[in-house]
C-alpha cells in the first residue's frame, strides 16, 4: 500500500488505485496525510475542505467522507499494513507507517542526498527522490489556502532538489544533462532567477553560449514586464560570464592521458640493466567468478571507474557487513577488464573471518608467482617481497582487489608501485589510516533502494514473481533494511518454498524476536556476519554496543550511550565513533548516531546490565527537567526526582531557552519511546516524569497530539498511586483536550485534579489546576465560574510566591473577563499580569498578554492602540514562530480592519500549524 501526495492525491493497492471518490474526499484525505500519525481537528479539516463560510453540516459532510474513507481502507486490508483512520475526539488521526507516503520518503532521500560526501552518490539520490514525483502536488483536491500553502511547500522542496541535482551533474561535468533538467523547470517557473542562472551556467559550460545568452535576456524581459524589477547578483554573474565567454574552476576538464592511448607492460621496455625475473606474457587474473544477480550501484561504479581514470591510484570501498562490498568490486572489475591489460590480481584478507587472516609474505608470495617471478627468486622476508612487487607493478596497468581489509596495515605493503595501477580495498571499518597515508578514496556503499532490492530479489525468484507482489517487493526490502545478504537470504528461504508469496515471507519477518534467525541459511547470514564485526571490536566499544540494544529510541548522542553503558560521555563517544567506523552505527546527525534495524535486534540479543534502560530513562528525565527550566525558567519544577535514581554522569546544560525548545523538537520522537518503554517495563514512576518533562513542547504545540501519551501517564501514575502526579498529569490532560476541543471529556478530569493537588500538598499544581477547570468552564459557558476559578489561583499563586503561576491566571482571568465584553476590567488585569513577566520571559507569555491587551482597548472604543497592540503581538508572534499566537492575534485584528495583508498572514500560520511546521 502507498499513499501519494506527489502528483494526484490517490491510495496505490496490490489491486490498484482506490476509488477515492469527489474532491472534498481527497482534500480530507490529503490534509490528513500531511500530518500522519497526529490528529487533525475538525476545524482544521474544514478549513482544508470550504474556502470561505462551510456549509451548515460542515462537520456531518466530513462525517461521511471519513466514513467512505474507513470503508475504502478497511477493504484494502489497511490494517496489515499499519494503517488505521481514528477518530480522537473532535478530531481525526492517519495512523500509518511514514514510509508509506511518498511525500516522507521523497524529504529522506533528499536529506540524504545533502549528506552524501560523493557528488555521484547524491546525484543517485536526487534522481530517486525526483522519480517519485507523478504531477503536480496535491492534484485533484479543493483549493482551499491551507492545502495550496502545503502544495507550495512540497513544490518549493521539488524546484530544490532540481536545482540540487543539476549542480551534481555541473560538478561531474555533464552540463548537456544539467541543462535539460533546468530547462524544463524555467519553462514552468520563468521567473524564479536561481534556476535561469543555472541554466545560463549550464548553457554556456556545455559550450552553447548563445542559447545561454538568450536564456538570460527571455528572463531579464519577464522580470522587467511581469515584476518591474531588474535580474539580481546571481543571473547578472552568470549573464557577464557567458557574454565574455569565460571559464570558472569548474569548467575545468580532468587532466590525464586518455585510456586508449596508454600503452600495456608489452609495449615498453624495461629500464638498461634492470633485472626484473618475469617470464609471463599473457595477463595475470586472479578474480573469483562474476557475482550472479548484480544489480543497481551506478555512482559506486562510476567513482570506481574514474579511479581507474587516473583520479585516485587507491580505492576505498566501505559498508556495515552484507551490503556487497566483494560483489561490487569484482562486478566492476570483469566490466572494466580492459582497462587493466597488464592482469587483474585479487586476494580475501580474511579481517572478518574464524578462519584467521593470511599472512602477508604468503599473500605476496601469491603476487610474485602470479607475475612470473620463480619461486626461488621470492624473497622470504616481507619487506623486500614487497618491494619487489612494486617494482614489478611500475610499468604495468594492473588491479589489485585487497578484499576484506581488516586494517590499513595489513592492507598497505600490498599496494602496487605503478602509476597507472589501480588498487581496490573493501572494508567494513573507515581505514582512515589508509586515506591519510594514501589519499585512497572512500567509496561508501549502503544499503539498497526500493527497486534495486526488488531487482535482486527478481534474479533469484525470477520476475514474474516480483512484480506480482510489488508492494509487498517492497516492504520485504525494508524489513531486510535495504542489506543484499539479507535479500538474499529471504530470496533462497522463498525460492526453497514456491508456494509461499513474497506478502507471507514479510509477514513472517515482521516478528522482531525471529527476524534474525529467518535470515539465517546455513553457515550464511545476518547474525553469522554481524557476529564477526562485533568480534574485532575493542572491549569497550564492544560493551557500549550491547548496551545500545537496550536503547528505546531511534538515535542516541554520547551522554544517552554512556548511560546506557554506565560510562562517561567521553568514553561513550569514542565507542561511538569506533562503532560508526565499523558501520555497526551510522553518523547520522552531529552529535547523534543511529542503528539500522537489524543490527539493534543483533544489539539486543547481547548481553548487557539490566539497569540499562533504568539508567537511560533517568538521563532522559534530568535532561527534560534542565531543558523545562531553561525553556520556562520562572515556572516551578514540575516533579522531583524518582526513588533509586541513577545520576548521569553528566547532564546537558542549556543556554536558553531556544536552544531547550530546540532539543525538545530532536528529542521529541525518543522522549515518547523512552515513556512508551517504560510503561512496557511497569517502571511507572518514570513514566510519567518523562510525559510531564515534556510540558513546555505540549505549551507550544498543544494541537500536537499529546492526549494519548497523557492518558498513558495518567494510567502510570494512577497505578504509582500518587496524588500529585495523578493531579499534574489530569492538569494537562484536560488543558490539552479542551484546546483539542473535547471539553466533555475534559470536564471530569479538570475536576479532580484540584481536589488531589490539595490532597497531595501542592498548591502550585492546585492553582494550576483550577486555571485549565476555567478553560473548560469557560469552553461550556459558564463564564462567570471560570473567573472565580481564576481568582481563587491567583490567591493560591500569591500565598506561596509562585508569580509564574500567579501571571498565568491573572491572563486566563483576562480572556474570561475579555469574553463577559467587560473591557476595563480585562486591561487592568492584562496589566496586572504583564507587571509580573521577567524580561527574558518565553515570547508566548508576552505575546498573549499584549494581544489580550489590544483587544480591551479595542473594546474600550481606543481602536488606534488597540491595532497597534495587537500588530506588535502578531509580529512578535511570527518571529518566534509561535503560529497559534499569531492566529490568535491576526484573527482579533481582521475583525478590526479588513486588511488584506493581515488576511494573507493569519491564512500563511494557519497553513503552518495544518502542516505541523
């Protein structure tokens, strides 16, 4: 199953697209489709659905197209696939794996084609990531502004990645290529300069200087009619270097002699009185027989190939075990035989082996009687063989495989001594010894694209059988995380039993707890593989490695490894790096790391200390109490800390709050992983902590989502049977399901919760309390009793000196006074409160105040500075990216002044917050 955003908004099955049915369904579907995984509010949806005023029965139209939706789904069996289309409350929820949607899969690979080292491997990258798309975004919906923002987005992201792909094709110095992809985009954007500019480079780089000029004055004639403007820096630049016809460093060809005009060893003749004991003629090859089923790998083979051109005499091929680093290497070798005419010699160092690595002079030995040198003319020590063997290989064109290097030692007295010799190692560990000391190039292998892998699994079963099962083609490749050895393993288990389907093998490794031992055959697979790297590690990234099984997240930084492992973040993070060289971890942001699939189910199964995921947990929760009061430094500590808790050896230390806000958006996925994990482990005490140390992300996203993750803490703290984590966490619970629009059910737990915190001896958690009862009062009419709530917090708030807490009634009493039309009162109170807000305070309690402010005055019949404090809350708003503060704002100054540009930015937040941005 495949849900596509990239072109006609459509459900791809095994059996076909599914008839979605009228726009308005496939607007709804698309809105929920650009947040999966997160609830969607009616209001939300309607907004995505009508432009202007919805029609009375809105809410039931949407009703029924969710309906249809379900029925559609659930007779595509959705379910087998993790899909699931839920109704949470007044609001509704796709729940999906991300991989589904193409519109994710297209930012991943895009992402990862910015992070790429290789021009070539990028380039790949790009053009993997621009297949997807099939049309225009979001075709076919309704357009309403949310839906047509969001389009612009994704198409914003596209014209990107064009422009991305067409400077990988600059830089490999295929600029015909580069300016057919730019000139199809300029003829659709005639008016977005950086692509003309590029063009114009391309043009004039692939020696069409007049087509560039042309290009350049098309361009400069549209700016002049249609914007009234003249071209900027960037085109003018480009324009005056095709006009004087110069050249920039990267028009610059590759030096060297071409291939064909080299002569062979037979050609030339040996230097006056060289005695080299060489009695072959014919050249040397030592290769193992051709991969079978190779397929995919064309920047990989491109970079090799242009080693062999002379760019890099070493080549460094490297990848976690069973991603074909041998396969590539000889694949490439027999394709480009007649590069090397001089012979092809190959050895299997063994680094990952039981049965032990060769020794060199043996290795060398086999060199030497492979050139024709007698066996009693081999020198015995290593050294002399050695160099005998590069002063064999001076004059010659010859390849040498070094497969397997476990180390640039073992690897460095095997290099040839030529010129025009190309070396070849392959390594599951960086070598970087070998880079430094030879400018060997790395050629980084990962794992397998969609297709590719297919492809594979085609040249085992044959491809009828593959492309009768694409879908499931597919998500048998992700559950083999994209490794050839994996595929390959999964294909013999299929091939062994032709009646299975390629749908019933992923079933089967769908189950965590057997998938490695599936992809295990005979004396091959994961397990087998994985086990030989793990056995070269030094013991401590060895035990850092067992313990990063117990990990509840996706990634890790080094204080997260160090205590999981029960070490220091400096020992976790040279672990770290030990373990990324030998590609048991990927890199795959600064700071953090990540393990693909299989290899933490390998990680799991190691032995580690139990406390383990206590340890992790607790760094979790001192991490999330520093980041709270850095985020919100004048709010009270929202738990004290656990029984038995493990001190980290070091926590983060925040400068402020941005820097908090920004570790809680990197952290958010694993922070709700370690809650769900410890939930899983009854550890209830530490669930709830993680849940309630997420609170100042909940304050500033709160249509995110939380109420589940909220009900499971409530459920931990019920059973810790703890007053005052069970009145906290009904605190926020209820807040979050009042914005969520789902006051009735709020009601019961905002009702409770002041009751505990007074039993539990918390009158900061009881003031709090009675502030979110008067939202939901308030919510429901009951105007006047949301005041006094408010009223009796400000005296709870006063008593006990809490002015954070104190500030935040007196707004919330605002906005009931502000909703009673009594204006004089709201601006006193609005006053009142502001004169409690420290300097640095979060620009969401300013903004809130001022706007609250503005609308008293406004009331108040002072309309001048009420729009000018309302202007200056919604701009402190969008500078701080507080879009439900701008919203809020800008939707007070539309019903002032029917201002089109306050229009466009209330619409432009509101876009924002429909996509999650």
């Amino acid at each position: 199953m495949e849900f596509r955003l990239l072109g006609s908004v459509s459900v791809a099955t095994e059996a076909g697209d599914l008839a979605l049915g009228p726009a308005k369904r496939r607007s709804l579907l698309a809105a929920l489709l650009l947040r999966p995984n997160f609830p969607v509010p009616v209001d939300q949806l309607t907004a995505a659905l009508w432009d202007d005023e919805p029609p009375p029965r809105a809410r039931s139209v949407i009703q029924g197209h969710v309906s249809h939706l379900r029925t559609l789904l659930e007779t595509a069996d959705a379910a087998m696939y993790g899909v699931e289309l839920a109704t949470q409350g007044a609001a509704y929820a796709l729940r999906m794996p991300e991989s589904l949607l193409d519109a994710h899969r297209f930012e991943e690979l895009v992402t990862l084609a910015r992070g790429q080292r290789s021009v070539g491997d990028a380039v790949v990258m790009y053009q993997e990531a621009l297949a997807l798309w099939q049309g225009p975004a979001l075709n076919g919906v309704f357009p309403s502004p949310p839906l047509q923002a969001a389009a612009g987005a994704l198409e914003e992201l596209r014209l990107s990645a064009v422009e991305q792909l067409a400077q990988g094709y600059g830089t490999l110095g295929e600029h015909s290529r580069a300016a057919a992809v730019l000139r199809a985009e300029t003829g659709a954007h005639p008016l977005r300069e950086s692509l003309s500019a590029a063009l114009v480079t391309a043009l004039r780089r692939a020696g069409r200087r007049s087509e560039a000029l042309d290009c350049f004055h098309r361009t400069r004639r549209l700016l002049a009619d249609e914007l009234g403007v003249d071209p900027g820096r960037e085109l003018a630049e480009a324009y005056a270097l095709a006009l004087r016809g110069q050249y920039d460093d990267e028009d610059e060809g590759e030096a060297g002699v071409p291939v064909g005009e080299r002569g062979g060893a037979a050609a030339r003749t040996a230097p006056p009185g060289a005695s080299v004991p060489v009695v072959t003629a014919a050249p040397v090859d030592l290769l193992p027989r051709a991969p079978r089923g190779f397929h995919g790998r064309g920047a990989e083979l491109a970079a090799l190939s242009g080693a062999a051109s002379g760019e890099a005499p070493v080549c460094l091929v490297t990848g976690p075990a069973g991603v074909g680093k041998s396969s590539l290497v000889v694949h490439w070798a027999y394709r480009e035989r007649d590069r090397f005419p001089d012979g092809r010699l190959h050895i299997d160092l063994r680094g990952f082996s039981d049965t032990g690595e060769p020794e060199l002079i043996d290795v060398l030995r086999e060199f030497l009687l492979a050139l024709g040198v007698a066996p009693r003319r081999i020198p015995e020590s290593v050294n002399s063989a050695a160099a005998l063997f590069r002063s064999l290989t001076a004059e010659r064109r010859i390849l040498v495989v070094l497969d397997n290097a476990r180390s640039s030692e073992q690897a460095r007295p095997l290099l040839p001594g030529g010129a025009d010799c190309v070396t070849v190692v392959t390594s599951r560990h960086r070598l970087r010894g070998l880079i430094a000391s030879d400018a060997a190039r790395p050629v980084p292998l990962g794992v397998l694209g969609d297709e590719d892998s297919a492809a594979l699994l085609a040249a085992v079963l044959g491809p009828e059988r593959v492309h009768a099962e694409p879908i499931a083609a597919r998500r048998l490749a992700r559950l083999c995380d994209g490794l050839p050895l994996a595929l390959r393993v999964a294909a013999a288990r299929l091939a062994d039993q032709p009646h299975w389907t390629l749908a019933a093998m992923a079933d089967e490794l769908s189950d965590a707890t057997r998938r490695l031992s599936l992809l295990d055959a005979e004396d091959t697979g994961v397990r087998a593989a994985l086990q030989l790297s793990v056995r070269r590690l030094p013991p401590g990234a060895a035990h850092h490695f067992a313990h990063l099984g117990r990990h509840p997240g996706t990634r890790v930084d080094r204080r997260a490894a160090a205590a999981l492992a029960g070490t220091t973040p400096a020992a976790a993070e040279a672990a770290l790096d030990q373990l990324a060289a030998a590609h048991l971890l990927t890199h795959s942001a600064p700071g953090r790391w990540t393990l693909h699939d299989l290899v933490r189910l390998y990680a799991r199964g190691m032995d580690a200390d139990p406390d383990a995921l206590p340890r992790v947990l607790d760094h979790y929760i001192a991490t999330g109490l520093a980041a709270a009061r850095a985020a919100e430094h004048d709010g009270e500590p929202c738990f004290q800390l656990p029984d038995e808790f493990h001190p980290p050896a070091e926590v983060r230390e925040f400068e402020g709050r941005e820097a908090a806000m920004a570790w809680y958006a990197a952290e958010r996925d694993d922070l709700i992983l370690a809650a769900g994990a410890a939930d899983a482990a009854g550890l209830h005490g530490r669930t709830w902590r993680l849940v309630l140390a997420l609170w100042p992300l909940m304050v500033w996203r709160v249509l995110d989502g939380w109420s589940p993750l909220l009900y499971t803490a409530l459920a931990a703290a019920r059973a810790d049977a703890d007053a005052y984590a069970q009145s906290r966490v009904l605190a926020l619970l209820g807040w979050v399901l009042t914005e969520e629009g789902r006051t009735a059910e709020a009601l019961p737990h905002l009702e409770e919760a002041p009751q505990l915190a007074a039993r539990a001896g918390d009158p900061g958690g009881e003031a709090t309390a009675l502030i979110n009862l008067s939202l939901a009062q308030a919510a429901l009419g009951d105007v006047e009793e949301a005041a006094d709530g408010c009223l009796r917090a400000v005296d709870i708030a006063r008593a006990t000196g809490e002015r954070h807490t104190e500030r935040l009634a007196l707004y919330h009493l605002t906005r009931h006074q502000l909703d009673a039309r009594q204006w004089q009162s709201a601006l006193s109170t609005a006053t009142a409160a502001s004169s409690l807000q420290a300097p640095d305070a979060p620009a969401s309690a300013r903004v809130l105040l001022l706007a609250a402010a503005g609308e008293a005055l406004v009331g108040l019949g002072d309309e001048i500075e009420g729009v000018r404090c309302l202007d200056e809350a919604a701009r402190d708003a969008e500078a701080a990216g507080y879009d439900d503060g701008a919203v809020r704002a800008l939707g007070a100054l539309l019903r002032v002044t029917d201002d089109d540009a306050y229009r466009a930015r209330r619409d432009a937040a509101r876009a924002r917050l429909a996509v999650g941005a």
